[in-house]
C-alpha cells in the first residue's frame, strides 16, 4: 500500500517514466506470447520456436535496464532525513523501489495479455484474420499457466535487478584523522567539499582553473570490454559462413543463429569499455592548460564516467547493430514483419531511454554543485557551454568508435 501511495503522489514526469517501462513491458510481454502462439501453431519438432524466443530476450534485456534506470531516478525513494525514525530505512527503500517496479512491469503484462487475447478473439470483439493467425493461434486453446510463466518473466526480473542495483550498501571505514592536521576541521572540509563538488580538491579547498587536480581513478573493465568486444566479432565472423538460420518474427530471416549471439557479445563488450572510454574523454579534456570550460567539462565527465558510460556503450551497440543491417540489405528490400518493427522499436527505445534516464539522474546528483557556482558567480553560458563540450567530446568518441564495429560486424555478413 505504501508504494501504491508514493506512486500516486509523484511527479508527472516521474509517472510518465513509469508509464514508458509499462508501454515496454507490455511490448515485450506481446512478443513473448507471440512466440507460444507460433509454437502452438507449430507442433512438430523445430528450432523455430526456441529461435524466436531466444530473440525475444534482446527486447526483454532492453526492457529490464530501462526500468532498472527509471527505479534509480525515482525520488520517491531516495533515501531523506527523517525517514528512517519511521521505520522507512535503505533496506525499506529498496523494497518499494523493487515493488513499484514490479507494479510497472506487471501492468505492462496485463496489458499486453488483454491485447493478446482480444486479438485471438477470446474477448468480444473483432479478431485479426489471415496471415497474422499464424502468430496467434486462434484455432489452438492457450494454456494460461505457460502464458502467465512468459509475462512473469519481466517484472520478476526487472523488480530483483532493481533489488540489487537498489541494495544498501555498507560505507567503508575511513581511518579518522586529527583535526586540524591540514589547517582545518573534517567539518570545515566537508562543507567545502559539499560545495565544490568534482571542482575541488580532497581537501575541499576550489580548483584554480591553470593547476588541474589528480585524475580521478579510471573505471575498470577496458581490458575486459575489449577482449570480448573482439570475441563477438569473431563469432559473427565464424558463424556468418555455416549454422541454421535464425527466423526472427515478423517474417523476417537473417544471418546465422551464431550471428546474433555474437552481436550480444559486441553488446557487452561496449557496454564494460564505455566507462572507461568515457572517463579517458574527461582527461583528454582536461590536457593541456585547460580553461575553466574544459576543466568543468572533463571533472564531469570523469564523475560520471560509471553513471553514462554503460547506457552509452548500449546506444552504441544498438546503433552499430542497426548500420550494420541497413549495410547488408543496402541493395535488397527485406520483408520486416510487425514483430520484428516493434521489437526493432523495443530494443532501440529503451536504449535512448534508458540513456536520456542516466543523464537526467547524472544532473539531479550534481545539482548541488551547479547551484554552489551559480552562488560564487558562474555565469549560466559556461555551464551551457561545459554540457556542449561533453556531448561533442562524448560524440567525437563514440561515433567513430559505432561506425568501425559496424563495418567489421557487417563485412562477414555481405560476402
């Protein structure tokens, strides 16, 4: 009850972001019984069926991170002073984190089972007739235990990601220091450093703009994100030549089954090196005699480097994978299917939302920050112009980056 009441009493965008991880849900949840009704459609023995829902889990994947970011952003259950007297602690926080999450995603379900059902004429109305029978099997009774086992699928993963990625964490023990050692009081720093933000030193004390502070530490996971980067690309590569044809819904036939498990790879391999892309893009910045536009612009970048990075490196994937198709069908006129466009739509959606989510968080935790140098006399076209500067930093990065992983996805792929 208390996280149907927090839900109700958000912020409209804060409802209309949950709004969008139902309208996936049940875009997903759609796809999934799509392909129970082929496999009802389809009795005999074939790879059909596991093919299509194995292809249905790119949609759900995509689902589950974007509703993972939404339940970070949600205000609602940001930890504040003062709740935890009412018993509302982290660990009750994360618990209606994961519920509401859960509301969310289980609405999306609901939704796309009614759909579901209305299409196949179970509920009054006009069903669909002729070739999209095939995926609905209209003529086949539905066995609701499989159908309630698919559509349970997201939000029991979607609530337990939240869980997790929500989960209270416990501070490190900091070794205490005597007051006074640097010429002031841990309280004194703190407040200094509560102001300055990533624009001070470790003493709290603001940066002059001509003498750049130590880099932050450089997110891990290059090494890793490069070695299984170059591991998808060679599996597309291999898997290109000979294996079974992966039929995607829709009436859509691509390469290889292998292809696409390479293309996860691809996937995740920038997903682990985009951190640390991101945080290099920062001290690139910063080199060099930076002003004080650069240097807010790559402290930013370096703070957030975690925060955007993977999101970032998803977009990337997405797009990579989505050039590398219009290169191979550039001479052809493939037959797309309404699943394979609205999963096409799932997977691309979720990914730009999920990452507009992580900048609009990425904004909220430095919104102390920009308010302490608007008070010492920022004026607002630095800060302007420090945000520029880190989307073309982030842009001059990735876009290349984008383009040379989709030319060596697509070469096995046009021979």
């Amino acid at each position: 009850m208390l996280a149907l009441r927090l839900a109700r009493g958000a912020h409209s965008l804060v409802q209309l972001r949950r709004l969008l991880v139902a309208a996936a849900s049940a875009g997903t949840g759609f796809l999934l019984l799509c392909t129970l009704g082929y496999a009802l459609a389809h009795p005999d023995p074939s790879a059909g069926a596991l093919l299509r829902l194995l292809w249905c889990l790119a949609p759900a994947a995509a689902t589950v991170h974007f509703a993972v970011a939404v339940a970070r952003t949600d205000p609602g259950t940001r930890p504040r002073p003062g709740l935890s007297a009412v018993g509302l602690g982290p660990g009750q926080l994360m618990a209606i984190s994961a519920v509401t999450t859960a509301l969310s995603t289980t609405l999306g379900s609901v939704l796309a089972l009614l759909v579901f059902l209305h299409l196949r004429g179970d509920l009054p109305g006009m069903p669909f007739d002729g070739d999209p029978a095939a995926f609905l099997a209209s003529d086949h009774p539905l066995p609701l235990p499989a159908a309630l086992t698919l559509l349970l699928l997201v939000p029991l993963a979607a609530s337990s990601a939240s869980a997790v990625v929500l989960r209270p964490r416990r501070a490190r023990p900091s070794r205490p220091r005597r007051p006074g050692a640097d010429g002031d009081s841990p309280r004194e720093r703190t407040r200094r450093r509560a102001e300055s933000g990533p624009y001070a030193d470790q003493a709290g004390r603001p940066l002059d703009p001509q003498q750049p502070a130590p880099p932050l530490p450089t997110p891990g996971g290059l090494p890793w994100g490069t070695a299984v980067l170059a591991a998808g690309l060679a599996v597309e590569a291999y898997a290109s030549r000979s294996g079974p044809g992966l039929v995607l819904p829709g009436r859509f036939t691509g390469g290889p089954a292998r292809v696409f498990g390479g293309w996860s790879l691809t996937a995740i391999g920038l997903m682990l090196a985009a951190p640390a892309i991101t945080h290099l893009c920062g001290r690139l910045l910063q080199a060099v005699r930076p002003g004080v536009l650069r240097l807010l612009a790559g402290r930013v970048l370096q703070e957030e480097a975690r925060r955007i990075g993977r999101p970032l490196g998803v977009v990337c994937a997405v797009a990579s994978g989505a050039y590398a198709m219009a290169t191979v069908y550039s001479g052809a006129r493939p037959s797309f299917g309404p699943l394979s466009t609205l999963g096409a739509l799932l997977v691309a959606g979720c990914t730009v939302a999920t990452l507009l989510t992580a900048a609009v968080e990425a904004k909220h935790a430095r919104a102390d920050t920009t308010a302490a140098l608007l008070r010492m006399g920022a004026p607002t076209t630095v800060l302007r112009g420090a945000a520029l500067l880190r989307a073309g930093a982030l842009l001059a990065a990735f876009g290349p980056l984008t383009w040379v992983v989709a030319e060596l996805a697509a070469v096995p792929l046009v021979r």
